[in-house]
C-alpha cells in the first residue's frame, strides 16, 4: 500500500509541476471541490445504506479530447459487515474523455480508472471508479459539477454508487497588459490609429476640430460639426450639412429645406405649398398630370390640350359616348345597345337576346300554362325503383317530354330537384333524394341535353308538399320536381 501511494504521489507532484506549461494550452487544467453521497449497500445484495464526504482534486489535460486527473475523497460511510459509520478515503487516478470549448455552456464527459480505498485509514483495498458527469458554466472559468459514479471494488461486499455536486475552476494566467504604441491612453486593439494619437471617444484618432468625429471621418476636419452630418457644420439643425443644404438657415427634409405639406416638393419649388400634390406641389384629383387649379375638369381625366378635359369616344357612333354607353362596340337605339330579337329589350339586359319575349320576364318568353302542367305531371309520373335511384322504365317516356320541352326552350335551364318522404334516417334520405334528381339529370345529358343547362340537388324530407302522416301523403311527398328557370 505504501509503495502504491508513493507512486501516485510521484505522479501528482509530475503533474503539478507541468502546470505553468498546461495552462498555455487550448484546453486548461482544473481544480475541483464537491460534496458526495454514496451507498455500499444496494449493490452487494443489502438495505441502501446512505453515506457523506467530500472530494477535492486536480485534473490536467494531456490532449485535446483526455485530462487525467487525481481526486482526494474522505467521508463517513456505513459499509455492509460493519455497525455504524466508517471514516473511508480514497485516492484515484482517472482519465476524463471531454470535448472542452473555451465558449461550451454545457461540457459533458465520461471517465474510468484506478484507485485504492481505506477503512478507518487502514484495511485498504482497490477499487476501480468509473461514470459520467457534467460542467456547467457559471463564468469564464468557473462551473457547477454533476457526476454519477460506480466504483468496482477488488474486495468483496465493497461495490458502491456515488453522486456528487460541486465546483470547478480551470486555471489560467492573469490577462497581459495591452500595448498602447502611441501613448494615448487607448491600447492598439481597441484603437482605430494605434500610431496616431486621439482622443478616447474617436477610438483613439486625432480630432482637429474636436467635435467628436474623428478626421479620418469628418468631411470638414477642420470645421467643427456633428456626428450626424459626418463632422460638419448644420446652422439650421436640420440634419443636412451646410454644404449639402439648399436652404441652409431653414430647417428642412428635402436637402434641408422646408415641405410644409410634406408632398415631396420643397416649399421653394411647391406652386401649391400648402395643399399636396404630385403636379409642381399642386393635388391633381383625376391624375391627368393637369393641376387642380388648372384643370377644367377636376374629376375627369383629360389632356392637358383639352383643358384636363376628357375627349368623349363614340366607337360604335350611336350617339352615346364609350363611357355612358352599356355597349360601346354595338350601336343601338336602347341607351347605346341593340335589340337584336326586336322585343324592347336591350341584349344587355335580355336574357334570351335572340328569342323575342316579355319585358316582364327579362326578354324571354313566359312558359306557357300547358307547359307547367306537363312539368307538375312528370314531376309525379316519374317513378323509381323502391329505396333505389334507378328509373323505372315507365319514366322515359316522361323525361323524353321534358327534353321536347327544354329543345322549345332554348333559353331556359332545368331545375331538378329531389324529395323524399320521413321513414328513415334523414341523411340516407338526403342521399337518394340527390341521387334521384341526379339520374333524370344523367338521362337528359345521355339524350343531348348540355350539362350547363342542367343542374340537380337533393332536399331529403325537410321539403314535404304535405303531411307524412299517411301512405297517401308520404306518396305524394316521393317526388322529382322539374321547373324552368332563366338563371
């Protein structure tokens, strides 16, 4: 045992002395203190069996990614085989795998090694530690520690677990003296003229002027200014040097000169200084590039030759100008428009421009009584397959009438719309209601109809024509309802 010590005190004093040289390293050494608690017991088959100490310890870094390190510990431990506490020590040398930056928060690491342990300062064994742990960085030197170790002992009944908390310090020379090669009392990494003497609140360049705008800066070194005109002089205070103000004894913002309307044009050159606009300072209301104040037509866009006036255009020459008339590219007696069917509805306001029909039905002639009829009859003549939306082949016959009708039609669209009566469930009863309606649409688009004159829906029973409380009104309420409509 004393030889084993004598060693490792060998090895310490061999690494301390080495440690002037360590430190001017990349990665420095470290000197560590922590508090540990450990247990003896629930690794060799006993109760947990809680104990106390502390460690100290030294660590150098021998390569980028491996310190080496010796760590003291003294505690009192309750040892399996043995009434109340021990006093236990140990000393260890162990290797630390760690990836140190100098700008790391958080520095994990893993370790293992060697080390011999002592009961009562005698009866000693070896153990062999091993673990992971954590720095975290409280300074540029300093971090609070977290490890978790298991020690392997050579000795039976002697493994145990420990966890420790504590404080590492690296340890570093103090910081050198900067050098100030021009005496100025700034040193040369701070100062922008490490050769030139200035004051401190130009980094150290001379100032001639002193107006804080050091001269390889001021555009008039000679010439006291302000930092915000880069050393020049500004009498009117506006931000703009004196040599780059038009209108150097009044403050402005436009090359230093006042824009009372704040419209982009200086007051100097604003015919209008205080209204703003885009025309020599002047509002222009229509945007014609002809000023208010000169404009004719204020309102109305137009040439300046025509006094900002517009020049009324009549392409199609009916009389109504392009901008009053509905139809500027088709002459025609209704306010500018044509009435090509001839029924006194202009064809922008006909809906069936090349069939003559009613005023009072947007220039479409009215469906006939007759024909109304034959839709309200097919509407309960269409027949389905029961709880099916397939067609009866009775119904064809039916909906090749509807196609008659429509071809008499040309103008009018059909509205198909299915219904069903309450048994079931309302959202199965949605589902065939829009099937059905969809099948009389899928028959007259198969027989020519086009799909854009066409459209069906669904409403289930939320639309019944009468009660549902007998077989004759549920009948009547399983229904296709097919109905002309001009939109």
């Amino acid at each position: 045992m004393r030889k084993f010590s004598f060693l490792l005190l060998l090895l310490i004093w061999g690494l301390m002395s080495q440690t002037g040289t360590a430190q001017n390293r990349e990665f420095p050494n470290a000197v560590h203190a922590k508090l540990n608690f450990f247990d003896y017991g629930a690794l060799n088959d006993d109760d947990f069996k809680l104990g106390e100490g502390f460690e100290v310890g030294y660590f150098r870094n021998v390569a980028p990614f491996l310190n080496v390190g010796v760590p003291f510990k003294l505690g009192l431990a309750k040892l399996p085989g043995l009434e109340g506490n021990t006093v236990t020590t140990s000393i260890d040398l162990v290797f630390q795998l760690v990836n140190l930056k100098n700008d790391a928060r958080i520095t994990p690491y893993a370790f293992a090694g060697g080390g011999y342990f002592l009961e009562e300062f005698e009866n000693g064994h070896a153990q062999l530690p091993f673990g992971v742990g954590a720095n975290f960085r409280i300074s540029k030197y300093a971090f609070i520690n977290a490890q978790a170790e298991f020690r392997k002992a050579l000795k039976d009944n002697r493994d145990n677990a420990q966890i420790g908390v504590g404080f590492v310090y690296l340890l570093h020379k103090g910081e050198p003296k900067p050098v100030d090669t021009d005496k100025d009392g700034v040193p040369d990494p701070q100062d922008q003229c490490p050769t030139q003497p200035g004051p401190a609140v130009t980094m150290g360049c001379p100032d001639r002027d002193n107006d804080s705008v050091a001269d390889k800066d001021d555009a008039c070194p000679t010439e006291p200014g302000s930092v915000a005109t880069k050393g020049c002089p500004d009498q009117d205070s506006d931000g703009v040097a004196d040599k780059d103000d038009d209108c150097p004894t009044e403050a402005g913002t436009l090359r230093g000169c006042p824009d009372t309307d704040r419209d982009g044009v200086a007051d100097k050159d604003d015919d209008c200084p205080t209204e703003a606009g885009t025309v020599k300072g002047c509002p222009d209301s229509d945007n014609d590039g002809v000023a208010n104040k000169d404009d004719k037509c204020p309102r109305q866009a137009g040439p300046a030759d025509n006094g900002g006036c517009p020049v009324k255009k009549d392409s199609d020459d009916d009389g109504v100008p392009d901008e009053d008339d509905p139809c500027p590219n088709a002459a025609g007696p209704f306010n500018g428009c044509p009435d090509t069917d001839g029924d006194s509805v202009a064809d922008n306001l006909d809906k069936c421009p090349t069939t003559p029909g009613l005023p009072t039905n947007f220039g479409c002639p009215e469906v006939k009584k007759e024909t109304k009829e034959r839709l309200e009859f097919a509407m309960r003549a269409v027949q389905f397959e029961t709880g099916k939306a397939v067609l009866k082949s009775s119904s064809f016959k039916v909906l090749d009438e509807i196609i008659e009708i429509m071809n008499q039609y040309p103008d009018y669209k059909l509205s198909i719309s299915g219904h069903t009566d309450d048994v079931g469930s309302a959202e199965s009863n949605l589902i065939l209601s829009t099937e059905r309606a969809k099948a009389c649409s899928d028959y007259l688009l198969y027989k020519g109809i086009k799909e854009e004159r066409l459209r069906s829906k669904g409403y289930g029973e939320s639309r019944p024509m009468v009660s549902n409380n007998s077989p004759a009104g549920r009948e009547q309420n399983r229904r296709v309802e097919f109905e002309l409509v001009l939109d």
